[in-house]
C-alpha cells in the first residue's frame, strides 16, 4: 500500500537520552561500528551525543570508551 511504500529500508532517527524519534520511516537503522542493519524493533544502544547506533552494548562500550573514528 502507499503508506507503507517507505517504510522498507533505513530509517533516519534523533537519537535522545531514553528514546529515538523517527524522523524518515523505515524497517532498520544501520550500527555505526559494524554496518550491521538493527530492526527498530531491536534497536536498544545509541549514542545521543554522537548521534549513532550500535548492535549491542559490548560494541557501544567499545565505541564510546576507544571511538578510534569520529565516523564523518
């Protein structure tokens, strides 16, 4: 249907401190350490600060103790 014709691939998110928003529909948003793609569903690390996701907290705590790249 039209209303889902969007909402197939990645999202777009604003990432807050307990909660995202979405801000472009979609099924994923891709982890910003690994490339793998996070169902929104799924989806419980971020980083507010940094904007960005992470598949789990082990590469979150990676990212945000050792961030070797600033990803831009």
């Amino acid at each position: 249907m039209l209303m889902n014709s969007g909402n197939n691939g990645e999202a777009k998110l604003a990432y807050g401190p307990n909660a995202f928003r979405v801000m472009r529909p979609g099924q994923h948003v891709f982890c910003a350490v690994t490339g793998e793609a996070i169902p929104l569903e799924e989806l419980r690390y971020w980083s507010v600060d940094r904007q960005e996701p992470y598949a789990s907290a082990e590469i979150a705590a990676q990212r945000l103790t050792h961030p070797s790249s600033s990803g831009e």
